[in-house]
C-alpha cells in the first residue's frame, strides 16, 4: 500500500500520494503534507550493506503502487551516487559520531533532498498525463545559501525543467556565489538588488499573479515532502552503523532535517532523543523551553543557513509529535557566533576536526548537553563542508580549509547570471519575456 499524505491544516480527510504532493509543493490550502501513516522501516533494515540498497529499499516501500519501481530505483541511484561518511571522534568526544553529509556536488547535505527531489518529480511527470510530460515546469527558489546550488544542480539537464535562482545580492559568501552562479543547463541565476527577504516576496507573488498563470510554476523549497524523505534514509544508515540508541544532533534552521529525523524515529529508527542546536535564531529552543514568544525576523549569523526566524516545518513537527511529545523528545541549545568559533577551536584543537560553522553549533550543543544524559552514543549532522566557509574557518582555526575538486573546478567555468529589481513585477516581465 502506498504511504498517502495529508495536510497539517486539513480538517477533512483529504489524502494524497507522495507524487501529488511533490508537485505540489505546499497544500491547497497552505497546510504542509505529512504522512497518514509511517510505514515501519522494511525487515532487516538494521544489516542492509550499503547506504544505497538500503535508501532504494525504503523509497520504494513509500512509493510502492504510486509511481514504477524501476524508475523510482533509478531516480534514487543517480540522486544519491556521493559518498556519506561517519567520522567517530577521539579522546574528550569519543561517542561522538559526525555525520558527513556534505560529499555531494554542492557540498551541503541540501544534495539529499534537492537531487533526489527533482529526479522523483521528473519520474512523476513521465508518468503522468500526456499534457504534463510536454509542459516545461518553472521552479522558483528564493535562496540565501545553500539551497540554490543543491536545487539548480538537482534540476539541472533534467528534461522538462527550467530553475530560477533569487538571490540577495551581496549577501551569500563568495563560495555560496560561485556555485550560484555558475552556468548550468536549464538554470538561470538572478542577483536580486534587495534581501533575501525580497526574493521571497517575489516567488510568492508569481504564484499568486494571474498573468503568470499560463506558466506552470513549482517551488523547491524545504516544505517539499519530496526533500524530506531522502534525508530520513541517512538517520537510519547512520544508527545502523553505530549500533544501539543513540542520540541524534542536527544543526537547525527551517527544521527540515530535524522533521526527517523524528520521521525516521516514527519509522522505527532507534533514537533517545533529538538535540537541536540553533544559532542566535532561538525561536525554537525557547519553544522547547516554554517560552512561546512566537516566530521574529531572522538575525545574521556566521552559520547563515540556520538564519530562519520562523522556521517553515515547525508546524509539521507540532503536527506529527504534539507539543508534549516534542518537548519531550527534542531538547534545544542555542549557540552564539563567539561560541561557535570557540567551538571549531576546541574541537580542532582536542581531536583534530574541523568543523564548518554549522556542525560547530552541533558539537557545541552536545559539549553542553552531554553530561545530563545516559552515555549512549550520539550522531551528529555534519551539514556543510567546511571550504564553504573559509572565512569562519580561518578566523578561527588560523588557516584556510582545503578545497574539494568540485569547488576548485568552480574557479575557471562560465557563469550565468542576471541582476534584476527587488520588485515581483521584475520577476513577472523575466518569466514572460524568457
Ligand atoms: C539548510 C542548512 C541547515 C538547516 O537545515 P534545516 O533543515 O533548514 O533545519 C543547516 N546547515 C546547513 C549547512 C544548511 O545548508
């Protein structure tokens, strides 16, 4: 039986498949779609070799009578064809495991979801009606880090897709920009004379303009359940590896990849508990905490893909544990940026490690949290590579990470980008004119 979703706000019992609500990206009537049922994790999960069988197994089960196995299989075979690692630390932090999540093309763990995604939507869209296998979809990503470059790269040769990337000029790290920018088939870069706050204002307002409505529109941002379920495969490859129940750490902005966690644990991943571990963004701890002082506008920080003051899948993570359950489960830390660089230092320093800004505030959280629980192991989420951001490296640690082939490659290749006016109307004439 496929694995049908509904909407967080649905007070009927309206249900999709995964393939509807990948299309659709947010529901009709603005919920998020979450699954009516989590299907335990196939048998034997636990001795599956590889990341990719395993990965393959567990799609296919949420898909199964949805859309063609073969091509399910070979949609997650070419998303998911980067390596993952577990590095386990030493001395102070032996039990620690760091989950490496950054070995796909643009070096954030962003490459899960956003490549596994856009194959899965080109499966749907095949095996769809003949009108939408000819029409060429329009996906639209506001970004102000790393989700432009996983999406562009995801989509990128697929046939049927065109991407638009906004982004706030002046405002992403010149790593981030030059994976922005580079030129990719089918993908066109905007440098928006605005903040990122505009960029989002601009693809909000395309969906809702009535001259654009003869351009199939769609989104890739992190509400996309079709995101989130390439990220619960890595939790349980991880916990397999380790062994036992371990505690599992994810440096969080939107919630996303803590959703996907708790997804996994519903599953029936073994996992004590959730730590996450936010930056000056704090919205979510105080929530663990009992402060509801609802969301606020987001502060800028050193760990800039966790700048989110309210976080978009807060309401599916209500909505699949319930307040109680989630204060019970999930525990918060937040981290500072002079203690995020304390944190790279320390970790460096005791074991060797670097860390990018945004597993730092992970490790700090568990530094932090570590003596109040029971010994058991912990996973922590590595979510960037650390030559992304060499600023923060060098400030802290006094040298340059080393930079990946993929990065290096980056510096000679043609790029492809437009400046444009921080104005829905800019976006609207681009859209018609292209
Ligand atoms: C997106 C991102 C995060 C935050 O993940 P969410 O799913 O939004 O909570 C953390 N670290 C890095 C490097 C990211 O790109």
């Amino acid at each position: 039986m496929p694995v049908r979703f509904i909407s967080t706000r649905s007070s009927g019992h309206r249900t999709v498949l995964f393939s509807e609500a990948l299309r659709q990206g947010l529901a009709p009537d603005g919920g998020l779609y979450v699954p009516t049922l989590v299907p335990a994790l196939p048998r034997g999960w636990e001795s599956t070799g590889s990341f990719r069988e395993l990965a393959d197994r567990i799609v296919s089960q949420w898909l199964e009578g949805d859309l063609p196995r073969e091509a399910v299989q070979a949609a997650v075979a070419s998303a998911l064809d980067f390596p993952l690692s577990l590095v386990p630390l030493s001395g102070e932090w032996e039990g620690v495991h760091v989950l490496e999540l950054f070995h796909g093309p643009t070096l954030s763990f962003k490459d899960f979801g956003a490549r596994t995604m856009a194959r899965l939507l080109a499966v749907a869209r095949s095996a769809g009606a003949e009108a939408a296998r000819q029409e060429l979809l329009t996906v639209l990503v506001a970004t102000s880090g790393d989700t432009g470059s996983a999406v562009a790269d995801g989509f990128s040769g697929l046939p049927g897709f065109r991407v638009i990337l906004l982004y706030p000029e002046g405002q992403v790290s010149p790593v981030q920009e030059r994976q922005l920018v580079v030129r990719r088939p089918g993908v066109k870069a905007l440098k928006v004379r605005g903040a990122f706050d505009d960029c989002q204002r601009m693809v909000k307002a395309a969906f809702a303009d009535p001259e654009l409505s003869a351009i199939p529109l769609s989104s890739a941002n992190s509400i996309n359940i079709g995101r989130l379920l390439p990220q619960m495969l890595y939790y349980a490859w991880a916990v397999a590896q380790v062994g036992g129940k371990p505690r599992i750490c994810v440096p969080s902005g939107n919630l996303g990849n803590l959703t996907a966690a708790v997804l996994g644990r519903a599953a029936g991943v073994p996992a004590a508990g959730f730590l996450a571990a936010h930056n000056a963004n704090r919205f979510f701890p105080d929530y663990l905490d009992g402060q509801e002082t609802g969301f606020s506008p987001s502060v800028a920080t050193l760990s800039n893909a966790m700048d989110v003051g309210a976080p978009s899948n807060f309401e599916r993570l209500e909505w699949l544990l319930g307040k109680a359950r989630l204060r019970e489960l999930v525990e918060g830390e937040v981290v500072s940026d002079q203690e995020t660089l304390a944190s790279m230092r320390r970790v460096y320093l005791e074991t060797g490690y670097v860390a990018d800004p945004h597993t730092a505030v992970g490790l700090e959280g568990v530094r932090r949290r570590r003596s109040r629980w029971d010994g058991e192991p912990i996973v922590v989420a590595s979510t960037a590579h650390p030559a992304k951001f060499p600023e923060a490296v060098e400030a802290a640690l006094g040298f340059c990470p080393e930079e990946p082939d993929s990065l290096e490659r980056l510096i000679d290749q043609p790029t492809r980008v437009d400046g444009i006016d921080a104005h829905p109307v800019a976006l609207r004439e681009f859209l018609l004119s292209e």
